[in-house]
C-alpha cells in the first residue's frame, strides 16, 4: 500500500498554487492532458437532474488520450505533492511541449 509522502515545498505549493474552485481544477485537468501528449481533450457536462428524475448529481467528465502515468509515476510523483519533477523536466514526455502545468 502506497503513503503520501509530502515534500518540504508543499507550503509553498499549497499556499500559491492551490487549486481555488471547480473552474481551476477543470482548467487543471485540461492543463494536465496537454503536458500528457494528448491531442485534444473531451470534457462533457451533465447538469444535476430534474425533480421527476429524482435529483439526479450533475457530472463532469475529462478524458483525454495522453501517455498517462505508470506505477513508478502514481507512487513517486503523485503521492508525493510538490515534487519538483515538472520544473526539473520542463517538456512533456515526448519533449514535442513545453509544460503548461509547473
């Protein structure tokens, strides 16, 4: 079972770069599929149900087709908030972009 293991810099991250409401972590997400390589992103908005459909949650789905992340990458990149992996690699994994995301 992995742990979250934050680095020292999450202060920082934390107190200028935390995501502020629902727009930013769209624009996030949007922000992540192009460092991931990915040619387009789809992003579908369902808006919460009627009354008669019983108040149905609204949802918003992001997909995209980018390199996406192996095991090495969720356990020492993702658990690990405010690593410095995009600032020391500033193109995407294919070296084609420049990082949208640091």
């Amino acid at each position: 079972m992995a742990k979250l293991r934050p680095r020292a810099r999450i202060v920082r991250t934390i107190g200028d770069q935390l995501i502020s409401g629902p727009e930013a972590a769209l624009i996030e997400l949007v922000k992540n599929a192009y460092d991931a390589d990915s040619p387009s992103v789809s992003i579908r908005i369902t808006p919460p149900g009627s009354l008669q459909e019983g108040r149905k949650p609204g949802e918003i789905r992001v997909a995209d087709t980018g390199h996406g992340m192996s095991a090495n990458d969720i356990t020492a990149k993702w658990f690990e908030p405010a690593t410095t992996d995009k600032l020391e690699r500033g193109t995407s994994p294919s070296g084609r972009r420049r990082r949208a995301s640091i």
